[in-house]
C-alpha cells in the first residue's frame, strides 16, 4: 500500500503545471515578506549606462507594507503588465513563425537535415553543433527570450532523429545559459558589469573564452550522453511525453525536396535573423526592433508563398496563439519581482547576502561571489538589472576583502548565467519548458547533476582566476 501510495505521489508531482509551481512560489514569497526586513539603497543614475545603480554603504532598514492577500493576487496582473514588452514579442514571434509553419518550410528543411545526419555519428553533431550556436548567439550579441522562435524548429527535429523534447530544449538552454555565464561580448550583463567596475569593456575576453569552451564540452558531452540513453530506450526518458504537433517522425519523409518558394523562406528568415544579429551588436536594437523584425519576416514569407493577406493572418493568428501559455508563464515570473519590489525586501535580500563575504579570504570569497549571485539571480533574473543592483555593492567590498575587479564581474556573470538553466524566474527557460510541455519538475531531475558540475567549475575557475589575479588584458 504504501508504494502504491508514493507512485501516486510522484505522478501528482510529475504533472505541476508551470503556473501552478509559479503560483506556489509568489505564495510562499508573499508571506516571506512578513519575516525579512524591509530596507532599500540609496540609487543614482548611472549618465554613462543610462541605468539607476545603487549606492554601496547606504544600505538603511525602511517601513514598507508587506504583501497581504490582495496584494499577491494583484501581483498577477501586475506582472504581466510589467512583462507587456516580452509578451508582445512572443507573440509576434508566434504569428511570425505560424506563417512560416504554414507554409511548409520547416519540414522541407527538416526532412533534407534527418536524411542527411540521420546515422549514429552524424546525429550527435546536430547536438554539438545546435548547442554551440546559442552557446555564441547569447555570448555575443545576448540573445534570450528571442532564442525560443527556434524551439519549435529543433524540437521537431530531435523528435525525427530519435530523441526526446530534453533533447532539444536542453541543448538550446545549456548553451544559452553557459553563453550568458561566461560570455565574452554580452552587452546585457557583461558591459554593464564591467562599466560598474570601472573596467574597459570588453576586457578579460581570452580567460572568459577559455572557460566557455572548458564548459561547453562538459555540457555536450552530457547532452550526448543523455540523447545516446533515450535512443538507445526511449522509456528511460526523463519527459517521454512528445506533444502532437512535435510527433513528426514520419511526417514528411515523402517530402523529396525543398520547392522554390520554401527556399525563398528561409532566404527570408536567414536574412532577417542576420539582420536582427547586426541591429542587436551593432545598433542598439532590442525587444521592440528584434519583434518587428520576425512579423516582417513572417509577412515576407506569406507573400513568396503567394498567400493573400487574409489568409497570412489567419496562419499568424494561430501562431500567436501557441503562445498564450508561455506569455502567462513570464507574466507570473514577473509577479515574483513585483511582490519584492512593493515590500522593498529585494535589497534586504542583496544585503544579507553579501554579509558573509566580509569574513572570508580573498581566494574563498571570489568563490562565495558565484554562490551570492546563483541565489540573486533567482529574485532578479534580468542580467542588466542584477548587475545594476549588486555589482555597485560587489564592487567595492571586493575591493575592501582584496578580490580583483575583474574577479567580481566574472563571479557575477557565472552567478547570473549558469543559473539561468536552474530558476523557475528564468523567462527564457520556462518559454521553452512551456513550448516543449516539458514538467520543470522533470526538467529539474535532468539538469541538476550538469548545473552542480558546471558550477563547481565556475566556482573553481573564480578562485583560480582570484589565484593568478586575473585582470584587464
């Protein structure tokens, strides 16, 4: 009786939906507001960055109401008025990619990659090489959120050759997370950081390309592993249920070729991505730019495909639509900061953590930086907005303990970014939990053992780089 009891236990658990573990966290923070004081920094506007930072030292406990009932529930909708700007690209995105979907593209693309890496080698390089891809677009020019237009692609894709949705979503999530955790270019985190820090921009780039390389080729042989065992059984997968529109093993292997309006497609959305890329690095382009980008790719595409224009928007709309849930899944995220931000306990939070820092030697505590940004980032998840609000107070009490500068602004990127594969609070992660129905409860079981080995390396590689004082070259 009792086994039977723990198997329905685990199958209750094996089935929380994504809002519903959402729900439960702004639950159990609304009430956490009631036991940590509330308290807040002095801020001033940074005129080089644009951003407000805050001030080291002036940290005071303040008065602040602590979240009632009402209050949480309004969170909900607060949040999701807070992540407007994420939402409307997501479904912008979704009607882009509705239209392209639509047109059969996808799946002419697709059939000649399955036919082409569908042998026991070739498949294992699709995964390195996919991984690699969002590993540099993240480290580069910061891609998140945007990254997840592609999920529906690689998913499908994965599902052909064998393997499970894990596969893909987590190969598309170790690269981004390991890109934003040691990325040599990120204007999000990494310019910010360094600007705090009074270091030049992008200074420290070898020692950071080093570390991801090092990281990367544990996370892909761990993705291999992993897609090898669900190959070899498809029963030993952690999340063996593939949703409908993913289950495309057979779905166009009679497809012989790519027709010339599928190839003007893809012409389009290669053009327009590298466009995005160039805009991102070179122009300053962000949510609103990169969104209007994918509708006029997806009107493009419905124009080659001579669809008229009712009929491009009948496809956009179903599009958009696949991306109700996800756009739900951010906007309850974003409940989580707004219930912080209205008890004023998120600096309270930054506060009490870097108290420990102070009694450690410099070598330990370049290690303990990682530690302190992994909890932040659970409670700030926006890069830029972590290095607003800690890098101000880590900067100096490097300083103060005798940890580099440069030392601090990595602990804060591996802190910031690998991390990113493991919170709830991560945008970018639970959209493609949500795309993929991938349970984050299952996801949790697959990613634990890779997120505590790549951070053991990133605390090892914050102490050696404290140990050889590692510094602008």
């Amino acid at each position: 009786m009792k086994k039977n009891k723990k198997l329905s236990l685990s199958s209750i658990f094996s089935n929380v939906n994504p809002l519903t573990l959402l729900f439960v966290i702004v639950v159990i923070v609304s009430i956490l507001t009631h036991f940590i004081p509330s308290g807040e920094y002095d801020r001033v506007l940074d005129e080089v960055t644009g951003k407000t930072v805050v001030v080291a030292d002036t940290f005071k406990f303040v008065e602040a109401d602590k979240a009632s009932i009402t209050t949480m529930l309004l969170s909900f909708d607060a949040g999701i008025q807070k992540a407007a700007p994420i939402i409307s690209f997501l479904l912008l995105i979704g009607g882009s990619l509705g239209v392209i979907t639509s047109t059969g593209a996808i799946e002419s693309l697709l059939n000649v990659l399955v036919k082409k890496f569908n042998n026991e080698k070739k498949k294992k390089i699709i995964i390195a090489i996919t991984m690699f891809f969002f590993l540099f677009c993240s480290s580069s020019f910061g891609m998140g959120q945007e990254m997840m237009a592609f999920a529906p692609f690689i998913i499908i894709l994965m599902v052909s050759l064998g393997f499970d949705t894990i596969t893909a979503i987590g190969t598309m999530i170790l690269g981004y997370a390991i890109g934003y955790g040691s990325g040599f270019l990120n204007p999000f985190n990494l310019a910010v950081a360094q600007d705090i820090a009074g270091l030049p921009y992008p200074s420290g780039l070898e020692f950071r390309i080093i570390l991801s390389l090092i990281l990367y080729i544990v996370a892909v042989r761990y993705m291999i592993n992993y897609a090898n065992k669900v190959e070899r059984d498809f029963s030993l997968s952690i999340s063996p249920n593939i949703p409908e529109e993913f289950k495309s093993k057979n779905k166009f292997e009679n497809i012989n070729k790519m027709s010339t309006s599928h190839k003007l497609v893809w012409l389009i959305f290669v053009s327009g991505l590298a466009f995005l890329i160039y805009g991102a690095t070179m122009k300053g382009f962000y949510l609103s730019e990169c969104a209007t980008i994918f509708l006029t790719i997806g009107l493009l595409s419905g124009i080659v495909n001579k669809y008229n224009l009712n009929k491009i928007f009948q496809e956009f709309s179903r599009g958009a639509k696949d991306m109700a849930v996800p756009c739900l899944i951010i906007g309850f995220a974003m409940s989580i900061t707004t219930i912080l931000d209205s008890a004023k306990i998120l600096d309270s939070i930054v506060y009490y953590l870097s108290l420990p820092l102070k009694n450690l030697p410099p070598i330990i505590s370049a290690g303990g930086m990682v530690i302190v940004q992994t909890l932040i980032n659970f409670f700030v998840n926006s890069g830029s907005t972590q290095a607003a609000i800690t890098m101000p107070i880590i900067s100096p009490l490097a300083q103060v303990l005798g940890v580099n500068q440069q030392v601090a602004v990595l602990a804060f990127q591996l802190g910031d970014g690998l991390s990113n594969m493991l919170w709830v609070t991560c945008g970018t992660l639970m959209i493609g939990l949500g795309i993929g129905e991938i349970n984050y409860i299952n996801w949790f079981k697959f990613i634990i053992k890779i997120y505590l080995v790549l951070l053991t390396i990133g605390v090892a590689a914050a102490m050696f780089a404290q140990y050889i004082n590692y510094g602008p070259f």
